[in-house]
C-alpha cells in the first residue's frame, strides 16, 4: 500500500482525480451561493436582456411579427366602409334610399321598395375582428415560451431562478411588442376609416389603444398558462385551436349566447373586448 501510494499511478489516478472532484463540488456551492443572493431586479435584466438579444438576432420573425397587425389592418381596410365605426348620417341614408328608388323606377320595377339598414351592423363586426386580432396576438406571441425552454428552465431552477423574475422577464418584453402592434393597427384603420371623436371617458382612438393593448396583454398571459401547462411543444397549437375556436364562438357576435353558455361567454377576452369598443364607438 505505501508503495502503491508512493507510485505515478497513483498521482495520475487517484490524488489528481480527488483534486479535480473537490474543485467541481466547491466551484458548483460558489455558483449555488451566488444564485441566492441574486435578487429580483438583477435576475430580471439578465433574463430581458437575453430574450431580447434573442429576438433581435432572429430578424426574419421579427420582421414578420411587427409586419402581423398592419397586414391584418390592411385586410380589414378592404372590408370595411369609411363610416363603420361611426354609422352614416341622415343624408348618407337619405341619399342611398333615393339610389334604390331610381334604381327600381330605371328598371320599370312596379313592386313597393323595401330596404332595411343596421345602424351598428358593420360597427360590431369590425369591432369584432379588432378584438379577435388582439386575442390571436397575444396567444400566438407567448404560447411557446415557456415549453420551449423547459430544459433551461429547470436547470435555471436549480440555482434559485426566481419565478417571478422568469415570468416579468416574458411578460414585460411581449408587452411592449404588444402596444406596438396595437399602435400599428390603429394607425392604418384610421387610413380609411373614420374613429369617432370622444369616447366614453377619453378620445376614443385613445380608448381604443388601451382597450387592444389590455385585451392583448390578457392573451398573453392566457398564452403562457397554456406553455406551462403543456407537456410538450407538439400539442400548443391544439390547446391554442381550442381556445379560439372558445373565443369566436362565445364572443356574442356570430351566435346570441343562451343562459346556459353565459359563464362561458364570461371567460373569453373577446367579448369584452368586443363591448368595451363597442363603448367607445357608442354603438
């Protein structure tokens, strides 16, 4: 044994690899005591900073993602009348009945002239779409978060991530993107499409701002409980069909909502969303 202790072999084997064991073990309690005196602040702009030198390197989905709500704006452009959010005037209507009136006289038509027009038809759909925007926004910007850092995460854990400063670290950043995409929204509906000038406390491009943006920001959050709930990445896009199929439907727009689907109706952004714009635009 003394002779064994005295060999090469047992430098090389036994004395080095000892050496290097207690190395690792003292540098890995360093690291942990390191980790829990870390604080909120200090772990949230790590976190932030990360995320966002993520995003920024990764140009193609960024430019795809702010290009999201213009398109979405330009498509609705297509859709709508200038005077949806507003409703036509008194003359507006007047004018359009004596077109039909002329229409039917021009075309020697003898039956009596029947037309009907909804003051606030066209006001709902566009606002509705405008509330199913923000709803999709908001699930599809953060339902892949937190399951696609499970394995970082869990390990980050280990050295006393702080949940909190996980979450503010997503929450934060999705949130300004979101009121950019909001912004952005509004700004090329108001291209073609006149906003009424007051709302109920505020403006009411102001009013519908804060609306969007808090609608998005609820689906954001809506997003990230369906990431950390989630097994795997593979099965996201069924939950997020899931939830919007929930969100169209008990939005009262398409449907009237019975009684017994009330609650349900309760649950989805979409229709406050919906009635909170629909508010603004005194419909």
């Amino acid at each position: 044994q003394e002779l064994y202790k005295l060999s090469p072999q047992h430098k090389t084997y036994v004395q080095e690899r000892l050496s290097d064991r207690n190395q690792v073990k003292s540098s890995h309690t360093s690291v942990t005591a390191q980790g829990a005196n870390v604080g909120f602040l200090e772990q949230f702009s790590v976190l932030s900073k990360r995320y966002f030198n993520l995003i920024r390197r990764d140009r193609l989905s960024l430019i795809i993602l702010l290009a999201v709500m213009p398109i979405i704006g330009l498509l609705l452009l297509l859709m709508t009348d200038a005077s949806d959010l507003v409703g036509q005037s008194a003359t507006d209507i007047g004018a359009r009945i004596q077109r039909i009136i002329g229409n039917k006289i021009s075309r020697g038509d003898t039956l009596p002239v029947q037309s009907v027009y909804q003051i606030a038809g066209n006001t709902e759909r566009v606002t509705f779409i405008m509330a199913l925007a923000a709803a999709l926004l908001g699930l599809f910007a953060s339902a892949y978060e937190i399951i696609k850092e499970a394995a970082i995460y869990q390990r980050e854990r280990l050295v006393n991530l702080k949940i909190t400063s996980y979450l503010a670290s997503k929450i934060i950043p999705l949130s300004v993107f979101a009121m950019i995409q909001c912004a952005l929204l509004l700004v090329v509906l108001r291209i073609k499409v006149e906003f009424p000038a007051e709302g109920v406390f505020l403006g009411a491009s102001a009013e519908m701002y804060i609306t969007l943006v808090l609608a998005t920001l609820a689906s954001l959050s809506l997003g990230l409980l369906i990431s950390a709930l989630v097994s795997n990445a593979s099965t996201v896009i069924y939950a997020i069909l899931v939830v919007v199929f929930v969100q169209i439907l008990f939005a009262g727009v398409i449907f009237p909502i019975p009684d017994a689907a009330a609650p349900i109706s309760y649950l989805t952004t979409t229709r406050w969303t919906v009635e909170a714009l629909g508010d603004t635009a005194h419909i």
